[in-house]
C-alpha cells in the first residue's frame, strides 16, 4: 500500500512589533512609562498581559506609588539600576535592587506601595503582570522575594532566569501557567539562534541596543511579538544590549482588565473597585511613609468586555 503524502503546509509563525505607548502612572510620580502590553492587537502573551518600561532616569522620587489594590493577577517588579521599597496589606517590607526579582500574587485581593530609594542610581527597569488561571486567581495574597535567581550563559549571552526554566534552569518563582520571563545581556556583537518552547509564543522587548529579531529590526521600547510554533529566533545584537523575554502557552481564558484588577465578567470588575473604595478587608491598609491610598477610576459608562488577541 502506498502511504499517501499529505501537504503538511505548516503555517509560519506570526510576527507583530508592538510600538510602545507613554504614560505616568500616577500624578505623583514623574518619571514616563514606555507601556506595550495590553495592545490594541496583542492582549496576552502567554499570560503575560501587562508590559510597563521606564527609565533610566536620575530623577528624585520618580517612583512614588501610594498605596493601591490588585486581584487576579500576580506583579513581577525587575530593575535593570536603582533601587524600589516595596510594602503590602501583608506588612512586608522590601528593598529591590538590579537582578532581583519582587513577586506578588494578588490572589483575591492585595495591596502596595512603591518608593524609589534615590541613592544616585538611576531608576530603570519593568513592571510586568501576570494573570492568574480561572482557578487559582481567588487564592490568598502572597510576596516573595528572589536576590538568588539563576545566571547562566548561552553563547554571548549572560542570561537571568526571572521566572520558569530555560536550558536545565529553572527559577524558583511560583507560577501559575506554563511560562518564562529571563532578561538577556548580549556580552559581544552576537548574530545567533537561540532556541524557543514552539508550545509558546513570546514578546522580546528591546531595552538597550541595536537589535534584529528574525531580520527585523525592533526599536529600543518596542516589544516584538512570535506566536507559538517556533523553536528558534534569530537574534542579531549590538554588543551590551539587553532584552527582557516573555513568553509562555497562549493563555486562552478570556478575561476583562480595569484600572489593577483582572476578572471575568464587569460584575466582578465593580465588586473589586467597590472593595477597594469602601475599605473593606478585601484590601487590608498597607502602612508606609506615603501614608496615602490612590482612589479608582470611575469606572467608563460602558460594560467592560473581555478581549482576546486579533492574531488568533
Ligand atoms: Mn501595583
């Protein structure tokens, strides 16, 4: 019997630079944020669904954050210089510094502040979130701390393991989803593959250098997205530039985003705000030396809806 062949036309991967957006978080805190996730086009990569850059800037207090609730979600704090005191409604208290990692999961409900530390450093790093599956996003708030991520290098690459596992290495970060965050130091002019999880997709973000993602160039601040189905990306780097990648499986819950929260439904979205504008235990006070708590929006006149990605 003759096998017959069958035209397995694999569809390439898709590709999408992502422009970042500028922001200020907050009145309070002058410094202007780079933001390229949530985009119009991409929601989530993996569950990945929030990409804040900032700095470097040298400027006193340009991260003034007083205090403000989360749910649903987890919030991965990473510095490339400068130094960020975090406090929460569980009362930790800690100091971040380059190469550390500061994970909270917000479970049901948390809340924090966040102080740049001005010791003539300048202030440059991510804020990342991470949203949380179905049935772990009601679970209590936790934070933890990780000044002993690991360092390892791949070709010219120096590369630090935020989160999940990448060639034997594994982070001790808590997740939720199969995911990876890790930033990259190019120690020389690199022109390499570097290998993927083809079951991901991923988002590199350009933080410093001039970089090549699969013969694209992709500005500094922009965040190249590559659906799953890859196993390798070609990376051609100047010599120090860093990239910090995401990745992780397409996270295919639908969820709606408001303000800091992650729910599923507008309902839900309103019991949260709500929680938080009344003081109720859902967000225990966090004490800290802003001595402040940021109010909600209001929230829009229209039912919050979930979006998924277009690309899908
Ligand atoms: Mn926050």
């Amino acid at each position: 019997m003759v096998e017959k062949s069958i035209n397995v036309s694999r569809a390439m991967p898709k590709q999408l630079t992502l422009a970042p957006r500028l922001v200020k978080i907050t009145p309070r805190s002058g410094i202007s944020i780079r933001r390229t996730l949530p985009h119009r086009n991409i929601r989530t990569i993996g569950a990945w669904c929030f990409v804040d850059h900032y700095g470097p800037t040298d400027q006193v207090h340009a991260m003034s954050v007083a205090a403000h609730p989360h749910s649903g979600l987890q919030t991965v704090t990473w510095l490339f210089s400068g130094e960020i005191e975090h406090r929460d409604s569980l009362g930790s208290i800690q100091l971040i510094k380059a190469g550390e990692l500061n994970l909270m999961t917000s479970g049901f409900g948390i809340a924090h502040s966040e102080l740049s530390i001005d010791q003539n450093i300048e202030l440059h790093g991510v804020q990342l979130w991470v949203a949380l599956p179905d049935g772990d996003r009601n679970i209590a708030p936790s934070f933890a701390h990780h000044a002993d991520l690991p360092v390892f290098d791949f070709d010219q690459i120096t590369i630090r393991l935020m989160i999940g596992a990448f060639l034997g290495h594994q982070s001790s970060a808590q997740t939720f989803s199969p995911l990876v965050g890790a930033e990259l130091f190019f120690r020389e002019k690199s022109d390499l593959y570097f290998p993927l999880e083809s079951d991901f997709e991923y988002g590199l973000l350009i933080d410093t250098g001039s970089v090549e993602i699969n013969g694209f160039k992709v500005e500094e601040g922009s965040l190249h997205y590559i659906s799953n189905g890859s196993s390798k990306v070609r990376l051609s780097a100047t010599k120090s530039s860093r990239v910090i990648l995401l990745g992780g499986e397409p996270f295919e819950e639908e969820i709606v985003m408001w303000w800091n929260f992650i729910g599923r439904s507008h309902e839900e979205i309103v019991e949260m705000r709500a929680a938080w504008e009344n003081h109720s235990n859902r967000f225990a006070p966090v004490v800290d030396r802003l001595e402040k708590r940021i109010p909600a929006p209001v929230m829009p006149n229209v039912r919050l809806t979930s979006r998924s990605n277009r690309t899908r």
